[in-house]
C-alpha cells in the first residue's frame, strides 16, 4: 500500500530477503517488545500469509510460542482442506505455549482438523522406543513429516531454556557454546552452529527443505542476534515476518 512504500518499509523487505536469500520477507512497524499490538499486527500479517500459502489439500506443522498464539487469534474460517500438527513433539514448554495447543486453536479458529503428539518427556528409553512403535503415533510422525507448510517461532536461547526449566548441564552447554538463538527445538549461536538439539520426534531440521513454505514469525529487538543467526541457516523457502525494530538491525553490517 501507499504508506508501506512512503514509509520505505517495501524497499527493506526486498533488501531483507536478498541479503539472506530467502523468498519474502514482511516488516510491521514498531518493536514487539515495547508495543504489545505488534505481536498482534505479526499475527495478522503472519495469518495472511498462511492463507497465500494455502493449496486445496494441506498439512500445516506447527510449534508453539506466543507468537504463534497470536496467529492463532487472528485466523478466520477457510473453505481449503486443512491439517494442523505440531512440528515437533515435546520441547518442556507449559501447556499454553506447546505446539499441541496452538495446533487445536487453529484449526478451531479456521474451522478445520488437527491431531495432536504426546511424547512423554520422563520415561525410561525402553519406555520410549515401545511408544514410538504405537501404531497411532507413527501415523501422527508421518503426517508431520508430509507437512507442505510449517510455521515456526523464533526465541532468544537464554528465554527459552529458562522458561522450559532446562537442567542446569543444558543451560551449561547453551551458555558455552555461545547459543544466541532457538527454533523447534535447535539453540544455536551467531556462526550459526547447532549448540545444542532438544531430543524429541517430529521434524528435524532437514525436513524443512522438503515444505513448499516455510513461514517463520518473531519480532521484538531482543531478539534481532537470535533471528540474524538463524536466517544464516534457514532454508530458502522461508518467509520471514518480522517488525521494524529488528528489520532495522539486521540492516545493518
Ligand atoms: O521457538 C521459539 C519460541 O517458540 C518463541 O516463543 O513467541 O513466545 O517468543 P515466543
């Protein structure tokens, strides 16, 4: 519109996806950490761009976060087949920002299915292996794995190993190997390596080549080193929505 391009606001967003080589990039005005609403104009934004992505059948994977949650509330009905799953099983989150209750939000706010992966997160490993052999969870990983379209969240890699009440050996390691960012799971530092991986089923980080988009969603300038690192590795199919305040930073240098 007029005031996106009064504002140079488009300009950056060509400028953004060049320099990372990724498809879209998608600038709000203002800092998420400062102004509540922006989190809300990312969801917005963030619930269009999924529709854009829509083809006649879909699974949509995706993980948790109040980012996330945000795009759940501004969801609307839609006519298209749809499928939400969670990208990845159990990270340790609280249940209102688990990927299992932003998967059901969706789909009741767009009126269609979801199914849910509940991996249990204190069990013996023979535990474990005899879970993944149910029938109805191994169909839940393949559904996963089919995904056309997943959207995940960005976080600081301190805020979100505090809030999912790592160990202290987990923290340990984050901290050591200079962990500046997290997404599904992954913390990683600003080179960008892998520092450290939550063990746990659903899609690892290969699989996002196979999704014809990848919508990733975080703003706030907090968290501009963990969302610079992570464009340096995120696969070309991504769409980056983001605010001013952390477009502006990954301008720069
Ligand atoms: O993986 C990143 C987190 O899900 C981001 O959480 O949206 O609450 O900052 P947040």
């Amino acid at each position: 519109g007029v005031m996106r391009e009064l504002t140079g606001i488009d300009k950056k967003e060509d400028r953004l996806a060049k320099k990372y080589s990724i498809n879209e990039v998608i600038i709000v005005s203002g800092n998420s950490d400062t102004s509540p609403w922006v989190k809300a104009e990312l969801g917005k934004e963030c619930a269009s761009c999924i529709k854009r992505n829509l083809s006649g059948e879909n699974i949509i994977a995706v993980t948790g976060g109040s980012t996330l949650a945000a795009v759940a509330d501004m969801l609307t009905p839609d006519s298209r087949k749809t499928l939400f799953v969670p990208a990845r099983g159990g990270l340790g989150e609280d249940v209102h920002n688990q990927a299992n209750t932003i998967a059901a939000n969706m789909a009741a706010k767009m009126n269609s299915s979801y199914r849910v992966l509940y991996v249990p997160e204190q069990v013996s490993k023979e535990a474990y292996l005899s879970f993944m052999k149910e029938p109805a969870i191994k169909e839940v990983i393949s559904l996963i794995k089919t995904a056309n379209i997943v959207v995940h969240g960005i976080g600081d890699a301190n805020v979100m190993a505090g809030r999912r009440k790592s160990s202290p050996e987990i923290m340990m390691k984050i901290k050591d190997g200079n962990a500046v960012g997290e997404a599904f799971g992954y913390y990683f530092n600003e080179k960008p390596e892998i520092v450290h991986k939550v063990h746990t089923v659903g899609i690892q980080k290969e699989d996002l080549d196979h999704a014809d988009s990848v919508i990733a969603v975080a703003g706030g300038s907090s968290k501009a080193k963990a969302i610079r690192a992570y464009l340096k590795m995120a696969p070309s199919a991504t769409t980056l929505i983001t605010d001013e305040s952390v477009a502006n930073e990954l301008l720069k240098g």
